[in-house]
C-alpha cells in the first residue's frame, strides 16, 4: 500500500490505513468525537492537547478549511483521525483541503480505517495511548512504544496552551456578510483565565457587553483582585484538572469576590476549589450532540462537549453546591451552582462551536450576577 500508515493502541489493537496530513508519528490518548462538522475548531480546540482525536462521521473535510473557523492561535490536537478525507473542499469560504491544513501544520493523520470499529473498541475498552505512524513498517514495535506512553492523569497540559502574557479582546459574533462584528460598548470588566480557552467564549462575553482580559493560568489571585473585575470566568483547558494545583489556588482566593462562571475544565476546577473530587470518564464526553437534561427548568439541551474528566456531585455538596444539569447518556454531572454565592458552570460547552445554540443563555445569567453585583 502506497503511503501506508499505522494507528496502533496501548492494548495491542492496530490499524492500518493511509497517511493524512503530515508525515511522522503522532503519539497520544486516543478519543472518539461524535460531531458530524465542525472539524476545524476541534483541531483548533486547546482541550485536546495530547490527544488524538477520531472522527466518527465517514466523510471529513468536504468543505475544506478556512481562517475564520478556528478557536485558537493554531490547532493543537496531537493527531487525527477520519475514515475518508475528502480531496476536494467545496465551499466558498475554503483556503485549503484537510490534507493541506495538517500537513502545514505538521499534524500527523491517518485515513481509510475501520473508524466504525475503532470507536466500538475504545467505547468497551475505553480511552487509551496510542501512535499513528507513517515512516514505521513494523506495527509490533509501535505498539511497544505506545505502551510506554505517560497518560493524562497527573499531566499539567494547561500550561502548553495557556498565553504567556495577559491580553484583551475586541471581537464579536460573526456575520455571514460582514465576517466577525465589533462587539457592543463595554459594561463589564471580565477576568478571564485561559487554560485553552477558545475563541467562540470570549466572542460571546464580547457580543453581551463584556470587555474581557484573558490572563495565563497561573496568574495568583491577588493580580486578578488588582484589575478589579466585575466577574472571573474559568475556561476549558485539557487534562487532569488534579494536575493543576496553581489554578485550584488561585480561585480559593476569588471566592466571594466577585460572580464566577466556569466552563468544562472550568467546573472541575472548582469542585476542587470547593473541596471536591473528580474522576477520570472512561472514554470520556466529545461530540456536538449529547443531550443535557436541566434540573432547575425540566428542559433537555443538546451540547457540544469535550471532557475526559467529571465532578462528583456529591463531593461539594457539604461546600453548598447543588447539582444543576445531569448528562442523559451516563448520568454524570454536567454542572453546578453555590446555594448562597453567585458562583456557578457546567461541564459542557454553551459556546458550541462546533455545535448547537441551545446552551446560549448561560451567557446572559453570568450578566445577570455581575448585574446584581453578587
């Protein structure tokens, strides 16, 4: 087979299939993501550094990519893999194919697998390292390397994608005849840590009337209690949320300052902030469609998620947290709300991109608290 590669797992599985994108090897958890578009701001989403990802819908790519869909400076997934990409991109937004984007990106990728059989494995056998190669011929000694591959728990990832220095933003939503738009004069001064945090966040604290810092991970509380903000958001990052203890520290010491809003890694943070516990998923959440029932309304969302971690519930509930969402598909806690401070998140991602609309209005409740001042 002419420009062959390998995928092999931790476990011994293998694949064989054909190169995509660069060429190399490409090591990592290997996850499964259930979206059927939206494959340019998953390479781009900072939460799957050290991963890669598999894309479960047969054809990836047939739009192509372009210079607006992305959800960070560069895409950060450590591989990827699709069953076919498609060689043509047919959209006029299009600047390149799939193949040409990770290839100039040095993303390693494989194609023309079994994705079907792939992602049945890893949902009975869970999530687990791997190597996709395109310069090694002997899938045994692969498989040996894969085996010694560190795993996420215990990794301190955050700190490879998070900025080095404190920025500010001035983009809004995006229009599909004038592009992305200003966003509306500023009300509020948001304080917003960036552990991977993606585009699509800060456009809609923007477009709400937010004027939002980002600031690394690692900035100590009392450099966020200088700016004096209005409100602290917590992002998505990737990675064990334990392996971050900076970060836990930092948002004890916010506690009671100001109204907080924490998304995906965001909500573990503060189960750990608060004293509680998380636990590794086994295959973990990631996709543009898992169903989210509301206990507060009764009301069932459909989510973009992306998370291999998750809150016990049950571990903050002596700190005064009361469980708010629950996810239909395994009944795991997919967000949480303090009964007396203005604090609150979820573990999905109401800013989608890629995905639906339907978790927009925890945007407006952040408003709402800095409204009321806490």
């Amino acid at each position: 087979m002419s420009n062959s590669a390998w995928l092999v797992l931790r476990d011994g599985r293998t694949f064989r299939g054909r190169s995509l994108g660069a060429v190399g090897e490409a090591a990592g958890e290997v996850i499964f993501n259930t979206a059927m578009q939206g494959y340019q701001e998953i390479l781009t989403d900072p939460s799957y550094r050290g991963q890669i990802v598999a894309m479960t819908y047969p054809m990836i790519g047939n739009y192509g990519v372009n210079d607006e869909d992305v959800e960070s400076r560069r895409p950060w997934v450590n591989g990827f893999i699709v069953k076919e990409a498609s060689p043509i991109a047919s959209n006029f937004r299009a600047g390149a194919s799939l193949d040409e984007y990770l290839g100039r990106h040095g993303i390693v990728g494989i194609q023309d697998i079994d994705t079907r059989a792939l992602t049945r494995h890893l949902r009975d056998h869970g999530a687990q390292e791997g190597i996709i190669s395109t310069v090694e011929t002997d899938a045994a000694s692969v498989v040996e390397r894969a085996r010694a591959l560190p795993g996420l728990v215990g990794r301190d990832l955050v700190s490879e994608v998070s900025v080095d220095a404190s920025h500010g933003w001035s983009e809004g939503e995006w229009d599909v005849v004038k592009g992305y738009r200003q966003p509306q004069a500023a009300s509020f001064h948001v304080v917003a840590f960036d552990s991977g945090i993606k585009n699509n966040i800060l456009r809609q604290l923007s477009s709400l009337g937010c004027a939002v810092e980002v600031v690394p991970a690692n900035t100590p509380a009392a450099a966020v209690l200088e700016r004096e903000p209005h409100g602290i958001f917590l992002s998505n990052g990737p990675g064990d949320p334990e392996a971050v203890p900076y970060l836990v520290e930092s948002v004890r010491g916010l506690i009671g300052k100001a109204p907080i809003f924490g998304i995906c890694l965001g909500n573990q943070i503060l189960g750990l902030a608060f004293g509680g516990q998380t636990f590794k998923l086994k295959f973990g959440h990631h996709g543009a469609n898992h169903p989210v029932k509301d206990l507060l309304t009764g009301r069932v969302e459909i989510t973009a998620q992306n998370h291999g971690f998750a809150v016990d519930p049950k571990s903050v509930e002596k700190a005064g947290f009361v469980e708010t969402h629950v996810n239909l598909n395994d009944g795991t806690s997919e967000g949480m709300r303090h009964r007396e401070l203005p604090v609150f998140s979820v573990q999905y991602h109401p800013e989608a991109s890629p995905g639906p609309h339907d978790s927009h209005y925890l945007f407006a409740r952040f408003i709402d608290l800095m409204k009321g001042g806490g």
